[in-house]
C-alpha cells in the first residue's frame, strides 16, 4: 500500500476492529493476502462486475434496450443481497463499532475503550456502496477522550491495491450524496 494521504468522508459504515496482542506483528504481504476470508475475495470480484455492468448499461442505453437493462438491473440486485447476506456471517458483533469517518488512508470511529498510540489491528470494513467488504491491519494513530468515550483513528498498514481503490470509490460515493443533499437544502 502507497503512503498517499486520501480524503476522509464522515460516514457511518460497519468495521470491526480486533487488536492484536502486544508484541504482534503483521503477517507478511502474501500472509495477509491468504488469510482474507472467502467473501471478502469474492465481494471484491463482485465489485469489478458492478464496474462492467455500469459500462454495459451505458451501451445498453444508447441502444435503447430497456428490458435487457431491467434484466441486468435485476440479476445485480440478487447478487448484491446474497453478497451482503455472506458478508454479514463475517461480521463480528464483539469486535463491532461504527465509523465517523473514513478514507482510502485511515478511519475514525468512536468506542469506550480508549487504544493507545501505535496498536495494532486487524480490520473489517463493511462497505455499503459499492456492495463490498474489505480485509486490512492497521495502527493507531490518534485516541482523543471525548465525553467520556474515545475517537480513535487508525491508519491502514496492510490493505490491497484493489481494496484502497474500492474505499477511494466508497468516499467518493458518500461525497456526492452529501453534495447533492446540501444542493437539494439550498434549492428548497
């Protein structure tokens, strides 16, 4: 993973974030690419299909062939619930927390107990659009007590190429909801 700095988008998204013991190291790159549980591997493939959809429809739609859009529309959609339904076994309710933000680089997010600087850990992101699920290690970089609970942030140390582009694409995605929501309030 390149050291680039992204833009984080503050956006509520499921993670799971387990610590790893004192004194644990991360696993070698190729360590971590084989230990990446099944749906994660097959929910990045599903996103490079939602790219080739997106780029079919476009054809489609300069063709005016509505039916076959709809058919494609509507095998995407049952793929994406049986995608979202095999990530969900992955989600870990004990290791659970909620983003406040997040980026291609590191993500926030808030828990009780605070994680001091430099821990390790391994993490979980659960993407809503695209539909995708993401397997990384990171460190934290940032605990601050607020209200009694603490705002960690923690930046990604192992994360593959086609992962970061995915969250890349998530921020985006979360971008520009929030600007057309802040386009629609000023037209109102």
């Amino acid at each position: 993973m390149s050291d680039q700095e992204y833009f984080s988008v503050h956006h509520k998204m499921t993670i799971n974030v387990e610590p790893l013991a004192p004194g644990e190291s991360f696993p070698s790159y190729d360590q971590f690419e084989s230990e990446i549980p099944a749906p994660f591997l097959v929910a990045s493939e599903f996103s490079n299909l939602d790219l080739l959809n997106d780029k079919a429809r476009a054809e489609l739609n300069s063709s005016e062939l509505k039916h076959v859009i709809e058919l494609l529309d509507t095998q995407n959609s049952k793929l994406n619930l049986l995608l979202t339904f095999m990530l969900s076994q992955q989600d870990d309710e004990t290791l659970r927390f909620k983003t406040t933000s997040f980026g291609a680089s590191q993500f926030s997010f808030v828990t009780q107990e605070p994680l001091s600087i430099e821990t390790k850990v391994r993490v979980k992101l659960f993407l809503d659009r695209p539909a995708a699920a993401i397997y990384s290690y990171g460190h934290v970089i940032a605990c601050e007590t607020q209200d009694e609970q603490h705002l960690v942030t923690v930046k990604y140390d192992l994360l593959r190429d086609m992962d970061e582009d995915l969250l890349i694409k998530a921020a985006l995605y979360q971008q520009q909801k929030i600007l057309r929501q802040r386009s629609l309030n000023r037209d109102k």
